[in-house]
C-alpha cells in the first residue's frame, strides 16, 4: 500500500514540475484605464530600461523603490485622462510594431547599441505617427521624473537633506 501512495506522488510531483515551466509569477499591478497584455507590460519595462540603464561599465546602479515601469503606467493610468491614455496605448501598439518591421525582431532581443539607435531614430523622424511619438516621450519623461525624485538620487546626487536638517548640538561659539 505505501509503494502505491509513494509512486502517486512521485507522479504528482513530476506532473507539477512538467508545468511549473509553463507559469508566470510576474506580479503586475491592475490598472483601469490602460488595457495592456503582458507582453506590452514587458515592453514598458525594457524600455525604461533602456533609457534608465540598470548599472553597467562606469554607471551607477539605479535604485528605487519600485520599479520604473510600474511607475510609468501607474502615472499614466491615475493622472493621465482617458483620452491620453488610449493614446499611450495606441502609441505602444505603434512601437511594437515599428520594432518588429523596422528589425525583424521583438526589443528584448536587440542589444544596447541598438536600442540607442532605435530611440534617437523614433526622435528624429518627422513622419512617424503622434501617437508612437507621444507614448516614447511620455515614457522617457515618466521614467526620468521618477529616477529623479527617488531617495537615491536626491541624496547620492543632489546631496538633499530632509527638512529642517540636520541638529547642531554643542557647537562652540566663535
């Protein structure tokens, strides 16, 4: 009897194991207004990436308290009206398919040099759509407005200093 229950469980426990590749534990937060897959939700990610570099050769590790992309759409979704936000998201549309005709390719696949390209090309040329030029604008300002205001930043960079500063005590008149 406990050769069967143990065989059972063995089968079990390599079924779960067959899925478990299969999940995703990504946690993305829920957001009303913007109706995104998660493909697009990564997309935002590596591209905050992007243009907010994670470390490397010679650069700081940027550190915030969440990450970037959640702040960008999290901005977009509670302080953006309806209107701009379907814009976004139709600019995002507009990206991912600029990326995949323009290189044959998603954007996780491309390297960092291209990435670079890709965004100065999406800058600098007039007859891209609006709405792809909005959604690459807002996200850079998104993304560098909460690089900049993170804890990091602020007393790494700009060496700021909670008010009313630091306490003095004993200090000997002169």
């Amino acid at each position: 009897m406990k050769r069967r229950k143990a065989i059972q469980n063995l089968a079990l426990i390599s079924a779960g194991m067959a899925l478990l590749p299969g999940c995703d534990f990504e946690q993305w937060p829920v957001f009303e207004n913007l109706m995104l897959e998660k493909d697009q939700l990564r997309l935002v990610d590596q591209l905050t990436r992007a243009i907010l570099p994670q470390g490397g050769e010679g650069m700081p590790v940027v550190s915030t308290p969440e990450p970037t992309a959640h702040f960008v759409l999290r901005m977009v979704n509670d302080c953006y009206d309806a209107r701009d936000a379907r814009r976004y998201v139709a600019g995002l549309k507009l990206f991912q398919q600029y990326v995949q005709d323009t290189y044959k390719t998603s954007f996780k696949s491309l390297n960092p040099q291209q990435h670079v390209l890709l965004l100065t090309e999406v800058q600098t040329d007039e007859h891209l759509p609006k709405s792809l030029k909005y959604f690459l604008s807002t996200t850079k300002n998104l993304s560098v407005r909460h690089f900049t205001t993170s804890e990091y930043f602020m007393k790494n960079h700009l060496r700021y200093e909670f008010a009313p500063g630091r306490y003095l005590g004993c200090v000997a008149e002169s």
